[in-house]
C-alpha cells in the first residue's frame, strides 16, 4: 500500500488524457481450482477452452436478448468513454465503456456475424485468442458493473451486463476470480461472506446488547434464530463486526426497539450480499438467495427487511421475487415460493429496504429523535450505484433518493449535496463494487475512486462538509481503506442508520 498514490484532482468536467495500456496487466488473481470446485466450475482452463467459450457466448446470446441487441446496437457515438470511473481514474482506453464493450463485440462479430467471418479485419473482428482471453480477465475485473455509462448512452447499452456475460464465460472456462469465488464458496458452506460461524456470531450480538446497555442504559436486543418474530432482518455480514457498519446495526436494532417490532437475524442466512450477480451467474445467484427463502420459511416471519447493502438490494429489489418468491409476481409453480407467499404479510412491502421502514416509522410518528447528537456531522449523500440505477425505494420513481436524505434530515441538521452530476442517477461508484473490493486490486480502487473524492473536497472546503452518509457495505468498506490515501479521515464515511443511531430517543414508545 506504500506505493499506492491518490491520482491528482482534475479540473472539472475535463477528458482525461489517453494512457495506453495503463493497466494491463493489472487484473485480479485468479480462483485457484479448490475455489472453483466448490462453485462446480473448473479448476483450471479447460484444454478445449476455445471452443466451450464460444458455445457459452452463443448460448448467452440466445438466452439474454437484451445481450444480442448491446452486441449489435454501439454506434461508438463516444457518449459514454468518459462517464467511467475507472477510465477517469486511470486513463487507460480500453477502461473506456465501448472500449470494454469491445472486447466481446469484436469476439462477437467474427463468430456470431457474417461480414465478421467472412471480412474480420474490415468489421473489427477477432479471433479469440488467449491473449484476448487475459485480456477479458483484466479489463472486464476492472468494471465495478455500476451503470453508470448506460445512463449517458443514447441506446441505453448496459456494459454491466456485458461484464457480467463475460464472467460467466470465464467461469464456465475454469479462469475465474479468487474474490468473488471464494466469497461465494464462503456463503454457500457457512452463510456469510465473511465465513463467521453461528456460535461467533451469537458472541458478537451479545456483545453488542453489553456495548448498547452501557452507552444508552437501555435493553436494546439483538435477536437472533426467534422463531415466529414478525421481521427477518437480512444485512450483509460486515454490519456485524466492521466499522463503521457496526453502527448502522445498531441503528436498525434502535429502531425496532423504539417501535416495539419484533424481530430477527438468521444464523443459517447471515448475509444480503449476492455476489452470483456480480460474476453473471444465475445459480449461483439463485442458490444464495433461497438461503433467505429458507430461513423465513423455518422462522415463520411476516416481514423480509434488508439492511444497508447496495448491491443486495438491487438483487431483493429486483430479483427475489422469481428467485425465491419474495415480492409480487413469485414463480406459481414453485411450492417453496407460494408457502413463503402464504406466509408474508402482504398488507407490507415485500422485501422492504431498512430506510424504507424507518421512513415509514417517522411518517406514523413512532419515532422520536435529537438532531443536535449528529451537530458535530456536517453530512453530504453518496447514492450507491445498485441502489441508485438498480432499484426503487417507497413505491414511486426517484424513491430510493429521497429516502435516505429525508431520514438523514431528520435526525440531523446539516445536510449539503455533492455536484448534481455525481449524484441520484448519475453518481459515482465508490470504486470498489462488482466484485472489485480486494486489495489485489487496490491500485484500480484507489484511482476509481478519484470522482467521488473530488467532489467530496468541493463540499468540504465550500461547506466544512465532515461525514458521508451512504447506505451500502461496499461502499463503507471502499472509502474506509481509500480516504486516508486522499487525505481524508476514515470516520468520515458512515451509515444513515448510524446517524439514526446517535440522534434516536428510546425508551419513549
Ligand atoms: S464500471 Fe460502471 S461506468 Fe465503468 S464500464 Fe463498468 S458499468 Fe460502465
Ligand atoms: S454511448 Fe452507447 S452507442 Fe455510444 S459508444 Fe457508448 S455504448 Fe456505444
């Protein structure tokens, strides 16, 4: 980490000057066959490589539309080459969205079109080649899949899904990623990301009720395998012992102490992130949601509430509903679906986000708080990307924006936004989401970063801005490690829930 320098600020809005080849070289180590096995992909780069890839992109082809028409719809206009973070943070072309497009695009036309096999070099097609192989494996590890391209481009070309589609590939070829595998490997096995193990688990809540009793001097409980509580809380597992995360914990745990809700945590299902997203595979993503479908099920809940994850609330937001039957329009011929259907309370939002509970909390006037505990906070947002361009919030467009700020102005007083082009739609991926929050790629994090953190020092010296609020582990985790190197406090990035916290009257209700 030594060696790792912040990039200097630009002037903005600027186009970076071009790097070639900045970072080549510079992708993520690869799964290791014992990582691979127990996700039942190949150990290692399959001899007849070649060939399975080609047959998984045609089969990904015919199964994801909306794949085909990203393959053949580019006019390269250029809208979007400079709206990446990572190309701004590194310079590097082909960090470039259409660039990163193209490294399938072109793999795409000498297969899937006719001028590509008959004229390649006239259409800008490639053989793939085990160079073109490493070269997905680097650059397509260094899109965070946070969409923000896709918002600037006329065609609305998602070069998330692209990446995703490309991963999938790499997986299927034995030349997967160690991070993401190897999390996912964890869930699978234990129940979290992190690999914490149910007796740990338990200490840690206890620990906590200890921690809350002492600070606050009130019985605020941190329930865990009730069965028939009204809530399951799912929240990604950091929230149990990394700060700032901590905090929001127990911000949550306030809350439904104040609101007299009954609730619980799983040990079996201890984790809303769902990296099977973020490496484009549909079982893996699958197999870890019905975790939580099984959970609810042996627990008997009403109500599935999701934590402050970003990524995880895109994936309960948008897909738990076919994978697991969570929300409206569950798979009917699935009986583990229409039990968990039969179960729910549907006269309440199925899954709710943990902002949306607390804003609905506020508006029946169930909770009460002192603003002037967050005074010493001079709180700016940062929306994070799955929350933002994946999902909704409170059941009308632009929700999952105004939530979070509305809860944030209600238990604090100062409050200031960021450069409305780094906001809402069009904010800045922390630098570290898809999959990308390791430290082999510390390098392409720190410089991913270079967006957010200037225009976070725009609000710090314009309005003494001190705290950024967000509602994503990822993100938490991201500027923990980064701020420092851009010469900011790491308690400066922290929960919305952690000013809930602090500003929450208990006892009262
Ligand atoms: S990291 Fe985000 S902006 Fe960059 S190419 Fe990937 S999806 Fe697009
Ligand atoms: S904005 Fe869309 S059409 Fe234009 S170059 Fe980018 S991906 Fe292609």
């Amino acid at each position: 980490m030594a060696d790792i320098a912040a990039p200097a600020y630009r002037v903005i809005p600027i186009i970076p000057a071009l790097k070639p080849g900045a970072m080549e070289g510079k992708g993520p180590f690869v799964a290791s066959d014992k990582i691979q096995d127990a996700l039942g992909f190949p150990g290692q780069l399959v001899e007849d490589w070649h060939d399975q890839a080609i047959a998984k992109m045609g089969e990904l082809l015919g199964k994801y539309r909306s794949l085909k028409v990203y393959m053949d719809a580019c006019v390269h206009c250029g809208a979007c080459s400079d709206k990446c973070h990572y190309f701004i943070g590194t310079q590097d072309p082909k960090n470039m969205p259409v660039a990163r497009q193209d490294l399938m695009r072109s793999v795409y036309r000498r297969y899937f079109t006719l001028p590509g096999k008959i004229f390649p070099k006239l259409v800008g097609a490639r053989d793939l080649t085990r160079d073109v192989l490493d070269e997905w494996h680097n650059y397509f590890h260094q899109c965070s899949e946070c969409r923000r391209c896709s918002v600037f481009c006329p065609y609305g070309i998602d070069t998330a899904e692209v990446t995703m589609a490309a991963r999938e590939i790499l997986d299927t070829v034995g030349y997967g990623q160690k991070y993401s595998n190897e999390i996912i490997g964890k869930v699978h096995k234990i129940g979290n990301n992190l690999g914490l193990p149910a007796p740990a688990l338990k200490d840690t809540l206890e620990g906590l009720e200890e921690d809350v009793k002492e600070a606050t001097g009130i019985d605020v409980r941190f329930p865990i395998d009730v069965k028939g509580a009204e809530v399951l809380l799912i929240t990604p597992s950091a929230d149990f012992f990394a700060e700032p995360h901590i905090d929001s914990l127990i911000g949550y745990a306030k809350v439904f102490h104040a609101t007299g809700t009954s609730w619980t945590l799983s040990s079996m299902s201890s984790e809303a992130a769902n990296f099977g997203m973020f490496i484009g595979n549909y079982e893996q993503l699958r197999t870890i949601a019905l975790r939580i479908r099984q959970a609810a099920l042996e627990l008997g809940v009403k109500r599935i509430v999701v934590g402050e994850c970003g990524h995880a609330w895109r994936v309960a937001y948008s897909f738990w509903n076919t994978l697991s039957g969570v929300g409206e329009g569950a798979d009917e011929t699935d009986k583990f679906a229409m039990m968990l259907q039969k179960q729910l309370d549907h006269r309440y939002k199925q899954p709710m986000h943990i902002c949306e509970f607390t804003w609905d909390m506020i508006g029946q006037g169930a909770l009460s708080f002192d603003k002037e505990a967050n005074d010493k906070h001079i709180i700016t947002f940062h929306d994070s990307c799955n929350v933002a361009r994946g999902s909704s919030m409170g059941g009308y467009p632009g929700g999952q924006f105004d939530i979070p700020r509305n809860i944030i102005k209600a238990v604090a007083n100062n409050f200031y936004e960021m450069n409305p082009n780094t906001t809402h739609e069009r904010t800045f991926c922390c630098g570290g989401g898809g999959g990308l929050l390791t430290d082999d790629l510390l390098d392409l994090r720190v410089k991913g970063a270079l967006p957010r953190m200037e225009v976070l020092q725009q609000v710090a010296d314009e309005h003494g801005v001190n705290f950024m609020a967000c509602i994503c582990a990822i993100c938490k985790a991201q500027f923990t490690k980064i701020m420092p190197i851009y010469g900011f406090d790491r308690r400066m990035i922290g929960g919305v829930h952690q000013l809930v916290s602090n500003a929450i009257r208990l006892g009262e209700k």
